[in-house]
C-alpha cells in the first residue's frame, strides 16, 4: 500500500503543525505532564486516522467492456429509475454509493471509452447521503461513451466534510476502466447513470471496491449496418 499523492502534501504539514505544537507544549507546559501524553497520544491517533484516509491499496482491477465496476469503495445506497436533468434529460437507472471517512477515496473509471462531457460544479455540503446532494452539492458530472456502446453518466458529490473535488479528465480522453479519474477529499459518493435496462449486479446495502467489483452488465449496442 501507499500513499495517494493528493495526500501527501497535507500529512506532511500536518505532521510538522502536529510536532510544533507537541514540543511547544512540553516545553511551556512541562508542570502538566499528563495532559502532554494525552495530547501527544490524540496527535499520533489524529495522525493515523488522516493517514489511512490517503491509503492508495493495490487493486486487482477487472477489465470488461460490458461490465460497469464499481468506481469507488463504499455501499449501495440508491438502485432506482430516475429523471437525469443534466445530460440525457430522460429516465436513466440510478445507482448512488456512500464513502464514509475510512473508506478509500480514489475514484476510477467504471468503463472504458471516450469521454463525451464533463462539468465542474460549485456548491453546497450537504451530507453526502441528502436526496438533494446530486443537485446541491460541489460535484463533477462525467459522461463517457462505453466501448460497449451505452452512454454513462458518474458523478463526483462532496459530502459535508468534503471541500474539494479532484478530477483528472477532460472532454474527448479516451479513459480506460479501473484507471484513476480523480479524488474526493473526506466524506462523499458517487451516482452512477445507465440505461433503465442494465442488469444490475448489486443489491441495496451490498459494500462496494473500486475497481473490483462488478455493479452492473450493460446492453452492447448492436452494430450498424449502415
């Protein structure tokens, strides 16, 4: 395991505030030597915490173009039809998955293809599991053009500890499934929108792995004959 490079700028300061304030407080408060170790202790806890958050595992990704997995760690937490405004302005099957604190936050790309829209949008916190999240909060939306031929839609929403959404792809790459296309740091999820007659591999509650696991199987499109 290692640590993500969205990372490793924040532990490094965090570490040296973190060791500024530990030796500060033996220094000025060297009477309270209790309260020190409590201190130190919640430090080197506070530390870790923020450490396995920026933890980048290896993965054994699965690559198939019908298959669409999963692009982050976390549970299902919406399989339903609904209106997508944004792009497709008709009802698409929606599949939403909750990353808690602890979870992993890479996301990756569910399929392969080209992408065909991509939007960066302000907003609000809401927390993550808000109906109104997908709609209100700071998010990205990204549609690709699968290899197998269905258009999907993902989307990046930052939960109400999250404060910056990091993407790295933009209109017309080619992105290749399991492969990072961003960062979501803290708590977040992430809705992904198919075709209303995807087969879903996945049930309400089912814990989810980036890169891993199977959500659904798409409809290859036929080929043209003309």
């Amino acid at each position: 395991m290692k640590i993500h490079k969205e990372g490793r700028r924040i532990l490094f300061f965090t570490l040296l505030a973190l060791l500024a304030v530990n030796l500060l407080l033996f220094r000025v408060n060297a009477a309270n030597d209790t309260f020190n170790k409590i201190f130190a202790g919640a430090s080197v806890v506070a530390f870790l915490l923020l450490l396995q958050f920026f933890r980048s595992p290896f993965r054994n990704l699965l690559t198939h173009e019908d298959f669409l997995v999963s692009p982050v760690d976390g549970k299902v937490v919406v399989i339903e039809d609904v209106h997508e405004p944004e792009y497709f302005d008709d009802t698409r099957k929606q599949i939403s998955i909750f990353m808690s604190p602890i979870n992993v936050h890479i996301t990756r790309n569910p399929i392969s293809g080209i992408v065909r829209y991509f939007r960066y949008h302000p907003g609000n916190y809401l927390v993550a599991w808000h109906p109104k999240s997908s709609t209100k909060n700071e998010r990205t939306t990204v549609v690709v053009e699968s290899d197998a031929g269905p258009f999907v839609l993902f989307r990046q929403i930052a939960g109400a500890m999250a404060r910056r959404i990091v993407w790295y792809v933009n209109e017309g790459d080619e992105v290749t499934q399991g492969e990072e296309f961003g960062f979501i740091k803290f708590g977040s999820r992430v809705d992904i929108f198919v075709p209303v007659d995807t087969e879903m591999k996945v049930k309400m509650g089912d814990k989810v792995k980036g890169g891993e696991t199977v959500i659904a199987q798409l409809k290859t499109n036929p080929p043209r004959l003309f």
